[in-house]
DNA sequence: TTACTTGCAAAAACTTTGCAGGCGC
DNA sequence: GCGCCTGCAAAGTTTTTGCAAGTAA
C-alpha cells in the first residue's frame, strides 16, 4: 500500500507508515483510536489527527473502505485493492470492482470476498421500487472459522 | 406504531407522537436534527434529547431502523414492521423478517423492498471465507420514479 | 398519587480545522 | 531549501448523562 501512496504522490513518511503497518497488524478492522495505539508501537509521536488524515487518503485511494456495524460506523479495513497493492505495481485509481465485508460477531475479524453477484437482486428490487439502483452496500456478519473452532458458538443459522 | 409503542408499556406522550408523526413526515429518512424540527411544528417544546430516546425505543422494537449512507449512519428510517403497525393488532418482538432499503441519492427518499433472498451469495461468501454467516446487512442507492422523470438523472447503470 | 417522561444543561465522544515547526525529497 | 506533513491545541458535531420539574395512567 505504501507504493500505491508515494505513487498516487503523497510522501513516504513514518507517520503513514506506522498507520499502515497498523491497519496490517489490526484485525481487519480498527477504529481511528485503535490505529493510533497499535501505529504508536512503531513510531511513538504519532497523532491521532494524522490517524484521520491518512484514513482520508487511503480512502480516496480507495485501499480501505469504511465499515459500518450495528454499533457505528467508525471502523476501517484493508480493501481488496489494498491488500493487492501489495508489492505488485499500479492500481489504475479506477479501481472499481468491489467486494463486500464478513465481520466476526466473536473476534471482530474482517474479511472481504469477492463475487459480488447481485444483479438479480438489484432486479427485483428495481422492480417492486421503480427505482433505478446504482450502486450497493453488502455486509455479513458471523462467526470466524477460529472463533468457530475455539468456541461455543454453536447457533449458526442463516438468517435472511 | 403508537400502539406497538404502547403495547409494549411506553407511554402515550405528546413528545412521542410528535417523533412519530414527524417520522411519517419525513420522507422515509431522516436524521434526529429532522426529526426535531419536524416534530417540533406538533409540539414546540419539543428537545433533541428526547428524539433520541425515543429513536431507542423504536430501535429496540424493530419499527425503525438505522440506515448506513456514505456520508455516515446519522438517518433513521420507519421499518417493515413500523409500516404494519399501522394500525393492525401487535407484532409479536421476535418479527424478524427483514427488508432493506433503496435511497434516492437526490431526494434522500427511502423505500424498504422485501423478498431478501440472497441465501446463495451468503452460502458463497461462507464457502469462501470459512465463516459462518449468521445475519447480513443489505442497501441499495439510486434513483426514484420521481426524479428520474422529473430531473436530468439519466446514469443508471448498474454498478455491482 | 406514583412512576415514567421530559427538556435543559453539561459532559462525553468523535471528527475537523488552524498553525508553527519538522521532515521528505 | 521548498513544500508537504505532523502534532498540538482548539473548535465543531453528534450523542449521552444528570436532574428537577412535568405528565400519563
């Protein structure tokens, strides 16, 4: 991710890069002040303003995606694109294919997956609506495959 | 919604009816500042702190929901259950058949669709990730009827 | 009358802005 | 060295809490 940045012209600073070794090391998802305590491992001086100005960037890089829980929506993960931003090269910052969010009720954990085949669903809703529908917001919630070994978490029915 | 109210043991209070008629008056979203202003023409004296109690009330009953736009999760929108608890007999706490939302992105408008079938996208999305998906959280942005015939909205692709 | 509600004021939580100094390039 | 970045402090928002007075039942 860092490449994508200093690509997309902002500078190599230690401040960033302690932000985004944070978002690597958090589980997927961390809030503003959660990144500011793991980055402060790494570059101790680190302000929480600069936590908010580098999410900032790195949203409009589109290279993490907010997301939003029952709770709030004041937590941020690593998307597809960030995670393959890598060390591969460039990301055209037209990068537009999305995929969605599963978040551990258990752990907090957040993974992305892909195939994001919703087409029909947007049909019928555009049908029962009349609305045109442009664009969309997925989010599952559940129970990690570690959380479900680990633990009692027996009550795995799909709802909806 | 006022007889779910109190049907559930909450008081018939002016306040109240105030939120409620300011929620039906609103055009299917709105945030708690909307919402006491709104409400506020029903009864003046009306405060913000009081919105957002009885927003929690109605949170907790299932007849509105919080919605989760770009911009942050600050609307509340009346839910399937709020909308059939017109003025039928009581729904039973455990209605837990949920709908999603379709927003204007112009209008603001909020329409809840039901028929949520996106059994095999969860099963994908558990294949996939190893996680067991227990709930999910689905929105949809776009156009309404109404714009779309009255303004210059003609991007509809659909993206996704 | 009794207990639930209300709305003000204040506090808390979260996010943004201003600015002088520091650091990447 | 120049200009972008940083972090502190302060301001702006949004939401919650405390409490005395008010109202529903």
């Amino acid at each position: 991710m860092l490449l994508a940045l200093t690509q997309a012209g902002h500078s190599n600073t230690r401040a960033r890069r302690a932000v985004l070794t944070a978002l690597l090391e958090a589980d997927g998802q961390a809030t503003p002040a959660e990144l500011l305590e793991l980055g402060r491992a790494h570059h101790a001086a680190l302000g929480l303003v600069t936590v908010y100005r580098t999410l900032e960037i790195l949203l409009s890089l589109k290279l993490v995606r907010k997301l939003h829980l029952e709770e709030g929506c004041h937590t941020y993960a690593i998307s597809a694109a960030g995670w393959s931003a890598g060390e591969t090269v460039d990301r055209s910052p037209q990068h537009d294919e999305h995929g969605h969010h599963v978040i551990c009720q258990s752990c907090g954990r957040a993974v992305e997956f892909d195939g994001c085949h919703l087409d029909d669903i947007v049909a019928k809703a555009e049908a029962q609506t009349g609305f045109r529908v442009s664009s969309h917001w997925l989010e599952m919630f559940g129970a990690c495959p570690e959380c479900r070994a680990t633990a009692n978490v027996e009550d795995g029915s799909i709802e909806g």
